[in-house]
C-alpha cells in the first residue's frame, strides 16, 4: 500500500458567513472567528461551506470570504489547510470556483453536487461532474455528500467509491448519517481515502467505523470540546489493549457523544445557519444575522439555544 498523498483529520470548523445589518460580508468579524477557533488544535478550518451559505453569495464575495479565511490564518502563523467549498450548478462554474479557491491560497476544494435539476442527476451525470471538474482542479477534491441541501441528491456508496478512484478525488465529507453506507465506503476504498463525518451528532459512531474526522457546525461553538474529544478517541485507538483506562475513556466518549446532542440539532436540522449564528451570538456576541431569504432566529427561538447553551460544559 502506498503512503498517502494528503492527510486531513480531525475537527474541522465549517465557519459561517458573517454579515453586517446592511447585508454586506462582515470580514471583521469572520476575522476574529476564525482567530478564536485556530487556538485550538483543529484539523483544518472550512470556508464557504453550507453553514457559510455559500450559494447565497456571489464571486466577489466567495473571493472575500477565502481571502478574509486566508489571511487571519497566516496572519496567526497556522499551518492548518484551508478547505474550501466550490460547489456550483454547472461544471465550468465548480471549475472556475476550485482554481479560484486555489490561486487564493486553499488545500482542499469541497464540492457538493448540482442541484438545480435533482431528477436527471443520475449516477452517470455526478460521476461525469465529479471527475471532469477533479481533473482540471488544481488541488484536490472532497465530495459533500449532503441530501438535505441538495434537493435530495444522496450520492451512494457504489458512486463513492467508482469517484474514491479518481486520482485527484481524495476524500468525501457525508452528513447524511448513513453509517452502513460510510462503513461501506471505508471499508471499500483504498486506505488513503478520507471519509469526514459531516455532523457532530454522529462523531463516535464515525470514528468507530473509520472516519478521520468531522466537519461540524458544532466546531464553532463548541471547538475545544470537540477537539478533546477527538483526542480522547485517538487515546484509546493508540492504547494497545481495551485496559480498564481505555474503557473509562471509551465511556467518557460516550457520556461526550449524548450532551452535545441537542446542541448539534439545534446548529443543524433545527434551525440551520440561522441557529449556529445564534448561538455564536450568545457566546461571542458575533452579529447573527443570515442572508435573505433566511431569516434570523426569533425571540422564543433564541431563548431556546440559550437554555440548550446552558447544559453544555466547555462551551469556549
């Protein structure tokens, strides 16, 4: 088995798109986000994800985002990658977004599917996208395997794998919570291939069949938290026996799993971008306003993140 070409594990924040009231990129604060999670031991930090609302940006303003993430990033000296998300509804714009992201100082692009016209896109037609936009990349590719912001679109195990043998497609993010097909994917790529868990509600389970890592919107709430318990698995996968410590762990891990649970709804199915701009609200006092057509959390809904913020230890 060769060695592998590119390593990224660990957690990662998929960092939200700020905004001013006005409903310009709020770079300061994006700035000063990103300063606060790189002081913990992260895997890598994420720009234009989904929870950065991507699609509701232009080019102009996806350029702004990298470059803001780019810049704090050297600014701190961190040698973290930078991820960044390309995705678009046509093959030429995902090219053109992936040689951006690249000329502007990203590792890694992340490309969701097309969803514009979710009916005809068979197995055939993401694996010819997938594979003509990762030859032309100039760095290399993650598939986004996300159905709930891809009208539905749920790439399977047999495409993941066809694409896993794509020189240049070297890892796929799933937030599907499917974890037979993860476990499928894993076991039936070659080993360099990196699955990343795409929520943090389903981190144990994740690492236990074989992910790397996440992508969780929790990350930005919650970073040192999730980077413990990262840690804390890498301490009973590096024991050399299941010993009384190791099981301790194991259960801590569990315990850790179950408490962040209402949290990771509440940034994720729950309320979305929305909600994970709330609770940084709460936390940092970060502006938690998203981009139209999303609206921001109402009254009784922030009262709701507050109490769930409330019963999560670790928070900052």
């Amino acid at each position: 088995m060769s060695a592998p070409k590119h390593t990224l594990a660990g957690i990662i924040p998929p960092v939200p798109t700020f905004f001013t009231e006005s409903g310009e990129i709020d770079t300061q604060t994006l700035k000063k986000h990103v300063n606060h999670v790189i002081s913990f031991r992260l895997g890598g930090i994420l720009a234009l994800g989904s929870n950065g609302e991507a699609p509701l940006l232009n080019k102009a303003e996806r350029v702004a985002v990298i470059k803001t993430v780019r810049a704090a990033l050297d600014a701190c000296g961190s040698s973290i990658p930078l991820l960044a998300g390309t995705g678009a509804q046509t093959v030429r714009d995902t090219a053109e977004n992936c040689a951006i992201a690249a000329d502007l100082g990203a590792s890694f692009a992340l490309i969701l599917p097309p969803f514009a016209f979710p009916t005809y896109m068979t197995a055939a037609a993401l694996r010819k996208y997938y594979e003509t936009i990762a030859t032309a990349s100039p760095i290399p590719a993650l598939i986004y395997n996300m159905p709930a912001n891809a009208a539905g679109i749920d790439i399977s195990s047999q495409l993941a794998l066809q694409l896993a043998e794509h020189p240049n497609i070297i890892g796929m993010k799933d937030s599907s919570g499917q974890l037979v097909k993860m476990m499928e994917i894993i076991s039936g790529a070659e080993e360099q291939f990196i699955m990343l868990a795409g929520s943090a509600g389903f981190l144990l389970p994740a690492l236990a069949i074989g992910a790397k890592g996440a992508i969780a919107a929790a990350a930005n709430v919650i970073p040192g938290y999730l980077v413990r318990f990262f840690e804390k698995w890498q301490t009973v996968m590096n024991s050399t026996s299941l010993d009384a410590p190791a099981e301790m762990i194991l259960q801590e891990l569990r315990n850790d799993q179950n408490k962040i649970l209402p949290l990771n709804r509440a940034v994720t199915s729950r309320f979305g971008p929305a909600g994970l701009k709330a609770a940084l609200r709460a936390v940092f006092g970060y502006t938690d306003s998203p981009r139209e057509p999303l609206l921001r959390l109402n009254d009784t809904e922030y009262a709701e993140i507050l109490t769930i913020l409330q019963n999560v230890e670790g928070i900052k």
